[in-house]
C-alpha cells in the first residue's frame, strides 16, 4: 500500500536534507584530518556517535542488549572500523569528490559478493551497470599513473568494498528475520568504534590539535552525520520504498563532488571526469534496477 501523500512528501524532503547532510560531511571529514591523524580522527567520530544512538535507543524504549555480538562484531569491523579508516586514510591526500566517487562504488562490490555469499546471479541490465562501474573505475583509478594521490584511491576503494561487505551481512540477516535496524546500527558501531580505539592507541600519531573549529568538526560528524542522520535514514525507510531511498543516497556522491568543486577548487581531468560519470551511470541503472523490484543492494546500509 502506498504511503500517503503528506507522508511521502516529508520523507522525501528528509531525503533531500539526509543527502545534503552526509554530502557535506566528507568535507568536515577533510577538515578534521588537518587536526588529527586519521585513526585519531575515526575513533573520536564513531564511539562518541554510538553512545548517543544508544541514548536515542533508551528514549524510544527499544530494547538495548545485543543479539548475535560475533555478527555484530564482524559488521562493526568493516561497516565502522574499516569504512570510517579507510576513508580517512583516503582523504588524507585524496580529493574530496574523487575518493566521494570512489566510495559509492559499493553496489558494484556488493553485486560481485551477492553471487558466492547469497547466491544471486548478475542478470540483465546489471552487466551494463558492472561493465560501466568497472569501466570508471579503472579510469578514476588511473592505475598507469602511479604518482600523487594514487594510494588514496585505493583507500577510497576498499572503503567502497568494507561497504558491500557489510551490506551483504546485513541483508542475509535481514533475511533470516530478528533484525532491528537501529539496535544493529548502535551495536556494531560501538564494537566497531572500540576496535578503531585500540587501533589509535597502538598506532603511533601526532597529538590532537584541540581548537573551537575542530571541536564543531566533530560535533558535525557526530550529531549530525551519525545520529541525526541515522534517525533520518529510519524516518525515510519507515515512509518510502527502499528502492526510492536507495536512488536518493546516489545524490550524496554528485553533491559531494559539488561541494568539494566548491569548497576546495577541485577540477578532475577529463579522464578522471569520464570515469565519475560512467561510475554515475552505473549506480543510475543500478538503482532503476532496485526500484523495479530487484533489490541488489541493502538500501538499509546507508552510510555517511
């Protein structure tokens, strides 16, 4: 049954500012990275982030105590410790809408992990979309040059691929039943939070340079990429179908890729600008696959 019509509206409009909200966090990402260093910087974003979604849990009167912690565990290692690093790492060096692009290449990993992992074949219209994402992949990646930022790149992948890691978790739990989003999402992100800690202790860093602007950095990514924007995300599966969700997460990468131009003055080259539009392509025709009825992606991991 369709939602009606008021409702359908606000969600979208949650949607649209969702989209702004974790757009401009890669940029509050790069700016924070001059203040930390990356595991620094992960680890003061995630568990901080958790506490309060559990708080959030506590208001809402949902039940707080885990179910199945090892699976919790391995979701908070690639969809916090891992993601949350790596894109950091990324953004060290990176550009801003280049490592954007590259992150939001996960439906393309997630297509090629739901074949061994959940026994889903590619089919149809998702070969034009694989060859199109591998096509900008290799593009934006530009592995003949291997100067500059191309570490970074390939931070941004993996990224991308601890993404569709923990989109397949999630959707062969969803499938098994006993799944509540909210509960999962505080869960793994304080498991995958605290292994992120331990890693900042044991890693060596520079110190923390503690100012008024870094402090609104975090605050950023706390209350408003994390939380505010996970109720958001709740909010909008509640009140629209997931294939409109999914499609409308695909705007964060063209914002962030504004943004940046922006903020930064970032100006890809043409090979470089090539490759973002077939990698856009491709999650264009991925999500048109969605809402037809063929989920291939988890649009429940929507992921800042």
């Amino acid at each position: 049954m369709p939602p009606p019509a008021s409702s359908a509206r606000r969600a979208l409009a949650a949607l649209a500012l969702l989209s702004l909200i974790w757009a401009y966090n890669w940029i509050m990402l790069k700016e924070g990275l001059q203040f930390a260093d990356p595991f620094d910087f992960a680890a003061l974003r995630t568990a901080p982030g958790a506490l309060l979604l559990f708080a959030a849990m506590a208001w809402m009167k949902r039940p707080l105590a885990p179910r199945q912690l090892p699976r919790l565990l391995l979701l908070g290692l690639f969809q916090t410790t891992g993601f949350v690093c790596f894109i950091c790492w990324a953004l060290v060096a990176g550009a801003v809408g280049k490592t954007t692009v590259l992150v939001y290449t996960f439906p393309f990993w997630t297509l090629l992990f739901a074949g061994p992992l959940l026994g889903e074949r590619i089919r149809g219209v998702q070969w034009l979309a694989v060859l199109s994402a591998a096509t900008g992949l290799l593009l934006v990646l530009e592995p003949w040059n291997f100067g500059g930022s191309f570490a970074s790149r390939v931070y941004a992948v993996l990224a991308g691929v601890c993404w569709a890691a923990s989109s397949v978790i999630v959707k062969r739990w969803r499938n098994e039943g006993n799944f509540d989003l909210l509960s999962v999402t505080a869960w793994q992100m304080l498991l995958g939070g605290i292994v992120g800690i331990v890693i900042a202790w044991l890693v060596p860093s520079r110190p923390v340079a503690w100012t008024g602007y870094f402090a609104l950095v975090l605050l950023y990514g706390i209350m408003l990429g994390s939380v505010a924007g996970w109720l958001l995300w709740l909010y909008i599966l509640k009140h629209l179908p997931a294939g409109i969700a999914s499609l409308g997460m695909m705007a964060v990468p063209a914002l962030g890729v504004l943004l940046s131009k922006l903020k930064y003055g970032e100006n890809p080259g043409g090979i470089e600008i090539t490759g973002m539009l077939l990698i856009g392509a491709s999650l264009a025709l991925l999500s048109w696959f969605t809402l037809r009825g063929q989920e291939s992606i988890a649009p429940e991991i929507g992921q800042e």
